[in-house]
C-alpha cells in the first residue's frame, strides 16, 4: 500500500507567475484535501476533494483551484502569486470525508520571490 | 469557527521523562481528534485518531485521551527518547475534511 505523494518537494516562483502541485493520494482513498502551512503555523485548510467534485473550501481566493482526476490524484493550482503564498503547501487523504484518519503527504516548499 | 490552542509551545525534557502534550478546542461538536507528529520541513505523520465517541487510543508508548465536554485532549508520551524530538500538532475535523489544527509544541528530548 503506497502512501501520499507529492510532487515537486521543492519549488521556486516569481511573483505574478502561476503554479500546479500534484499529489497522488493513498491507494483506496477517494477524499483528498489541500492545505497550506505557513512558517510556525499549523497547516491552514485549503480545499477538498470528493469524488472529483470540490466538496468544502477554506477561506481562500479563487485564485486557488484545484482538481481531481479518476484516479483520486488532485492537483493545487495557485494564479497571480504572491509573496505570501510562500509556504509549506500539504495534500492529506483519507477513506472517505468524515470520520477516518487523514494521511499527509511530505509536502512542497514553494517559494516565491 | 473552531479554534484550536495547543500549551506549552515549547517543550525541553531529559531522555526518558513522561510527558503531557495539551490541545484544547473551543468547538466540542467533532467528529474526531487527530495527534499528528512533524519534522522540520517534512510533512505530518498520524500518530493517533479518537473518535467522538471514544475516550482514548492508545500506540505503543503514546496514549491519547479526548473529553469532548470539556474540549480537551492529551498526548502521553512514556519513557521519552531522543526520536521523538519534533513539533506534535493537534486537529479537530472530520476526516481530511477541514481540519483545523493547532500551532503545535515542538518536544526536544535531550539524550
């Protein structure tokens, strides 16, 4: 059984540019959600996904999106960056949308500059 | 709005030590409470899940307890060792569904 994933683990940006994440859920997990944890914070939700359909959001902009694919994969899409969006950015899972544990992933450290 | 307070911040103890790791939350209509552990720059490990309507949960040397009336929970962590030097973080939610957590007490066990 394969846990989260996540890819890049590292990443720098420039202001105003765009950026995708990608995380790649664990086997049989159908919800997976994103969350952003900024430098001595806990993480901070972002979005979730069930069943590829957005299923809650946090108190984010819209220029924060994201997507599901069949697979349960998800992808975190973040326009027009800013420099506070740098920050540790965190993909968990979990077996259904409730009362299971939730998974994370190791995270990616994006940078913006 | 849920709001989760994790005391002390910071913790130092000598190898060995027990310790008490607190969360509290203002909220007490959760579905359950989730002890997750965090290295520098890494990302969340789950350490112990109480469900709502459970007391505690227990994993090798850690023991966790959850008094919903009260909105309180404790992390027990016996006979403490180095490798457990990390940040521990607290959450409430429903599943990966909006957990809000704490900003966690980073644990340094001095050998």
């Amino acid at each position: 059984e394969t846990g989260v994933t996540q890819s890049p683990t590292h990443l720098i940006k420039t202001r105003g540019q765009q950026v995708t994440l990608r995380c790649s859920s664990q086997s049989g997990h159908n919800t997976v959600s994103w969350y952003q944890q900024a430098l001595g914070q806990g993480p901070q939700f972002i979005f979730q996904y069930y069943r590829e359909e957005e299923n809650g959001r946090g108190n984010f902009p819209p220029r924060f999106s994201g997507l599901q694919f069949p697979n349960y994969s998800s992808e975190l899409n973040v326009n027009a960056l800013e420099l506070d969006d740098s920050a540790l950015y965190l993909c968990a899972s979990s077996f259904d949308r409730r009362t299971t544990e939730a998974f994370f992933g190791q995270g990616t450290r994006l940078t913006v500059v | 709005k849920q709001e989760v307070t994790q005391i002390p911040a910071a913790l130092s103890v000598p190898e060995g030590e027990n310790l008490v790791l607190n969360c509290s939350f203002t909220d007490s209509a959760i579905y359950n409470l989730q002890w997750f552990r965090q290295d520098p720059g890494k990302g969340l490990t789950s350490l112990l899940l109480i469900q709502s309507s459970q007391r505690e949960q227990t994993s090798g040397r850690l023991n966790a307890s959850l008094d919903k009336s009260s909105g309180r929970s404790t992390l027990y962590i016996a006979a403490s060792q180095p490798g457990d030097s990390a940040t521990y973080l607290c959450a409430t939610g429903a599943g990966a569904n909006n957990l809000f957590f704490g900003t966690g007490t980073r644990l340094t066990v001095i050998p």
